[in-house]
C-alpha cells in the first residue's frame, strides 16, 4: 500500500500520466515492413505500439525485430523484408493497463517496461504511460516530502499475548 | 532538498545503483559497424556505450545510427556499413557522473536518459545507472513510507512584522 499522501503528491502536477494516442507515434499490423523502418529510423524510439484497423493494440515493434529478419547468418539483406508485413515480426507479448488511476500498478509495472499501454473497457488504444513522466513525478515526490512534510516511522505495537 | 530518511529508505536494499561495467555489453571505438551490428541486434537494447582503447566512455551507439549509415534515400543499402567504424556513427553528447551517492541528481538525470553513464575520477567507465534499479527503489520507497511513517506537513510558520 503506498498511501494517499504519497498518491496525491504524485499527481500534484498532472490529472494523470497518459500521453494520448494521438501524440504516440504507431504503425499498423498490415503496414509493409519497409515503412515500419522508415517511421522507426525517423522517430529514434526503440519500440512503438502496432495497432489494427479497429485501433486495438495488437504488439510492439522495434528496430531489433527488423534488423533480425533482415540477417541472412552474418549477412544483412535487405530483400528480405520483401513482401513481410509489421505482423510478421511484431512482438505479441503485451502488458497493458485499464486504468491510470493504479498507481501502484503503474509502478510496478514500469520496473519491467519501459513504457505500459493503456486500452480502454473496449480494447481501444488510449495511449502510454512512460518511465519519464512516472520519474518526473517522483522527482516532485522526494522534494515535497523532503521539504514540506515530517517523516516520522510509526510506533510498533508490542503485543503481550496470555 | 530530498532528505536523508529518503535517501537511506532508497538505498535500503542496496549498496548503490551502479551496474558494474563488466555487466554492461559495450563495443569499442575502433570496432567495424557490422561488428556493432551484431552485438546490438544480439543483446536487444536500444544503445550502449562506446569505449576506447583506455575504457574511457567516449560515445553511445544504437540499431539507429547504423540503420541511418545504411540508408540510400529510401532504399537499405548494407555496404554503405563497409570500412566504417563505430567510432563514426557513434552519439558523443555524453552525460556522466562520477558519484552515485548524489541521488538527487542520479533521479533528475533519469528524467532525461534512459541510463546514466558513472566515470571514475581518471575517466575509467565504471558502469551505468539505469532507470530499472532507480524505480525498484522508488517502489521499495513509496510502499516502506506508506506502511510504516506517519506522513505529517509541516506546520507553516506564519510571521508578523511590525
């Protein structure tokens, strides 16, 4: 349990920490592999969402996924990415979230992933909660709690039993 | 000001963040691009460091800039990597510490960088900080302050003149 102080500071700055759909740079499963390129060398990001037609996330696709189809043993060729589609080499090993609000969860989950998906109650993509927003805030926590509050471990309870 | 109860409850299940350099896969300056290639389509993170012959950290390499150096226009051209070594594609805006007892800094640089690059006093590359280890610590954190501390604001002073 980390507590209502601790969750209200963290959201003392932002009504949550999602980053919309429409500022989130994606491709579609049925994109060739040569555009996935294309948009993963211009926005620089290591992995980006992969949706479908009914804009339900349907995997995550990074540079390492077109660099290994395009390897021949030790011999890169191009022409292999030929005719192959994002969702023939996209990874469908998704974690994603519901809801903003669990901020427990949101932290947990951010050890393992650099950022966590949000879908809403109909699977629709709603965007990404990053590593950078979640250590902005608690960058805003340690300083609050440093400056403004009194930190005091509470009293344990010794219990006599017979 | 972040405080030392913070600072000691962060630093309660480790000794420090550091991930010691010979933990870290890394290339040389001098290596050939496809060599580069290799280790960053084997080791699937997004950029690592850059050493010289001294294991000074000199620079940052990912599938980004060697998929730059390869592309014609649009076309993938593999031996434009021919005769071109790391040490010409490679990032060298670095950021560097040398103390990782400075945790209020290692927390605002994480902000920014996915992992932050820890150099001795003569250079030597001791290894990284990664956001990771830093958010383990903050879960550790939040939940030993919500658990177990009396969480009070400070009571604000208010002072008359006159």
């Amino acid at each position: 349990m980390i507590g209502s102080t601790i969750e209200n500071l963290l959201l003392e700055n932002q009504s949550d920490f999602l980053i919309s759909a429409d500022k989130v740079a994606h491709v579609m499963d049925t994109n060739p592999l040569t555009h996935a390129l294309l948009v993963l060398s211009k926005v620089r990001y290591s992995k980006i969402p992969v949706l479908n037609a009914q804009d339900e996330l349907v995997g995550f696709i990074g540079l390492t996924n077109i660099v290994d189809e395009m390897f021949d043993l030790d011999e890169v060729e191009p022409n292999n990415l030929n005719d192959k589609k994002v969702a023939d080499v996209m990874d469908v090993d998704i974690t994603f979230i519901n809801n903003t609000s669990d901020v427990e969860r949101l932290f947990h989950l951010a050890v393992d992933h650099p950022f966590i998906p949000v879908s809403d109650e109909n699977n629709k993509f709603m965007g990404i909660v990053t590593r950078k927003e979640l250590l902005k805030a608690v960058n805003h926590l340690m300083h609050t709690l440093g400056n403004d509050y009194d930190l005091k471990p509470k009293k344990v309870e010794i219990r006599k039993f017979g």
